[in-house]
C-alpha cells in the first residue's frame, strides 16, 4: 500500500508487482493500485535453469551462514492484458500455471524454472492472437551475465536462443541504470550495453527502476531481508545492490536515467543507428509506457475479483449444448416422487411452488454448477457407503433435500 501510495503521489499511470517466485502479494496488489487509479501490472521474478532441468542442490558453507543459494540467472515474466490483445484472463491464467509448474520443480525457493517450461505457458491462445506473457531479459539473466562479462557474442547468442523457443513477440530487453560502479550489475554501462544489444538484434527494450524498496534509505532493509532468505552473514559479500537506486524514482530520475543510458551507448544500431541520444531515450521511455499498458489488468475482468467463481459446466460432464440450470431443475422434479411418495395434491402443488422459487434464487445468483458439483460429490461419497451430511446457509432448502 505504501508502495501504491507513492506511486500516486508520483503520478504514476502504472506499476509492477514482481514478486519473487511467486504472486503472493498480487491480489491485494491490484485492490490498492485499482483504488488509486494505478493500472495494475503482474509478474514474477523466476530462476532459470539453461539446462532445462533444475539442478542439484549445491552446500557452499560459508562464514557464519548455512549455506549459499545457487545463483542461478534470473528473468522476469509479465502477464499481459487487453491492451496487448490479450483476451480477459488469459495472461493472468497463464501466469498463475507457469508459477505453479516451476513450484513443482522445487521446495520454496529452490524451484527453477526453464526456457521451455516459460514458452510453453507463453503460447498464444490462438493462431492470430499475441502471447499472453512477455519475458523481460534484464541485467541477472543469462544474457545480462554475458554483457557484464564482456562477452557481447555470448549474449547474442543467448538471446537469439531465447527468440527461438519463444513465441513472437513475447521477448523484451530490460534496461535498469542503477548508477552503480562500472563493472557491475544494472551500473550506466551495463544497461547502456543491455540496451545496444536490443537495438542491434531488433529486440524491444523497457526502463525499469528493478524497486526494492520506497526510498533510496530503505536499502538497508532490503539488505536484511536478503541475508535472511539466503541464510548469510550481513556482509558486503552477499549484498544484491551496490547502490541506494533500487526505490520507486520519479518521471524526472526515470527521463535523466534514460538520457544518461543513451548518452553512453552513442549512435545506437538497428532501427535506432541514426537517432540522437535524446532521440532513444524519448523513443525507449514511450516502449516502456506502451508496454506497460499492454500489461494492465483489470481486476475484475483478468482476475475475477468480485465475481462470482464456480465449476464450469463441462466439468461436470454437461454438452455445450445443456443448460446447468435445466440439468438442475429436471433431477430436481425427477426426485420429487421419490421424497414425498404419499403426499396428497396439496402438498406436492406447495412442493413445486417452493421448488419455483428456490430455483428462481439459483439461477439468479447463478449458482446452479454449485449445486450440481456439491451433488455430485454427495453421491460420491454415499456411493462409497459412507455417512454425509451438509452445513451452510442453504442445508436446509427444498433443492438439496431433493438433491440428495
């Protein structure tokens, strides 16, 4: 929320949440951005295994600590929304699965996803529709590793390996200048080269803060959190920053950094040879907007908060072409005969006028797959000769008393 808060104070039309191998924060992410006016963007921080399975657990003891995480390159995937054309849901659904499937790699922090596993969630829904994620290269990815180390033929290479497993258009280059010393991770030169690299292999590339933390004094914190996680001493050591940049920066810092990149990365190359540094950086904080927007949930429509969720009809077995609510209705009659056998004229009409009404009820709130499922799994488990009974606000109505 204070994050949130920030970024409004900020002006700020959108903002990312990147949690870190998970979405644990996402849902009460996007209430307070929905709340604020803030276009709301998901995504995860993911480990990523070259080798396309996760490796074995390596035990590093180390000076006052337990053990050293494998540092393993890093990408960041994005969900993308209707702005990008993606259909309502899809991005954040297909989010949540890959999630899920790299959590099956690994306990809580060791799970490792990989390039394949990425694109096979990153598949467009259909042949003339875009890919629901976008993977965001950036200074801890494999191609990112490649630059700092002064191999720019490596990097290419990587990145060309990223393009063939991806699908169009689900690849962008993350450019982050935390003005840190040369030769380190997200330092000018370091983004200036992440964003040559895009230019020249005609890549699309985005700005980002990479923001731990809300003010640049807040890195201290960040610093605890990390030893934490990886069970090390506090030490310079095991520190994941080299500099106070990692907080939510201002239109200005952002515009300054972007100048600054392009400055050190000269006349550019690929659709941007002839551009002034002035130009590239205009041309790189309006991708990074465009990509943003593209990357805006809705919270109602993507994520469903606030509508109702229940198994769909084909769960249960039901045609295409069959109507839940008529499905319900018809065992509901066909058991009347079996409840209330003797019952005179008069009652049964106070039966079936009953029955109009709580049906009535149902397909109003529209849960009549609620009742059908609930059903189901009753005359499962009475099928299995074992005692069942029901609770809740609608144990006692007419439907379930003929349901079963």
């Amino acid at each position: 929320e204070d994050l949130v808060a920030r970024a409004a104070e900020l002006g700020q039309p959108a903002l990312a949440l990147t949690d870190r191998d998970g979405l644990y924060g996402a849902v009460r992410f996007v209430r307070a951005a929905t709340a604020a006016g803030i276009a709301p963007v998901l995504g995860v921080d993911l480990a990523v295994d070259g080798g396309g399975r996760a490796p074995e657990r390596r035990r590093t003891p180390v000076r006052g600590g337990a053990e050293v995480d494998p540092r393993h390159p890093r990408v960041t995937v994005l969900a993308r929304g209707a702005g990008a054309g993606v259909p309502h849901g899809v991005g954040w659904a297909r989010l949540c699965r890959l999630v899920s499937e790299v959590h099956l790699t690994g306990e809580r922090g060791e799970a490792v996803a990989t390039a394949a596993m990425i694109a096979r969630h990153a598949a467009a829904p259909g042949a003339d529709e875009p890919a629901p994620l976008l993977v965001l290269l950036g200074p801890t990815s494999d191609v990112g590793a490649a630059l700092l180390a002064r191999r720019p033929d490596v990097a290419r290479e990587r990145l060309q390996a990223w393009q063939r497993v991806l699908p169009a258009g689900a690849l962008a280059i993350e450019v982050v200048d935390h003005g840190g010393p040369p030769g380190t991770p997200a330092s000018t030169g370091h983004a200036a080269h992440l964003l040559g690299l895009a230019d020249a292999c005609d890549v699309p590339a985005v700005l980002t803060a990479a923001v731990r933390h809300l003010h640049p004094q807040d890195a201290a914190t960040a610093d605890v959190l990390d030893a934490t996680r990886r069970l090390v001493v506090l030490d310079t050591r095991h520190l994941d920053r080299v500099t106070t940049a990692g907080h939510l920066a201002d239109d200005a810092t952002m515009a300054a950094r972007a100048e600054r990149v392009a400055e050190v990365l000269g006349g550019g190359a690929g659709g941007f040879a002839c551009a002034s540094p002035r130009q590239r950086a205009a041309a790189l904080l309006d991708e990074t907007a465009r990509t943003a927007m593209g990357c805006a949930l809705d919270d109602r429509k993507d994520l469903g908060i606030g509508r109702v969720h229940l198994p769909e009809a084909h769960v249960l077995g039901l045609r295409p072409d069959e109507d839940p609510q008529a499905v319900l209705a018809q065992r509901c009659r066909a058991a009347i005969g079996a409840r209330y056998p003797d019952a005179p004229p008069s009652v049964l009409r106070q039966v079936e006028e009953r029955l109009a009404d709580e049906l009535d009820v149902v397909e109003a709130l529209g849960y009549p797959t609620y009742f059908l499922t609930v059903a189901e799994v009753v005359d499962l488990i009475t099928g299995a000769g074992v005692r069942v009974a029901a609770r809740g606000s609608g144990a006692g109505s007419l439907v379930n008393h003929l349901l079963g």
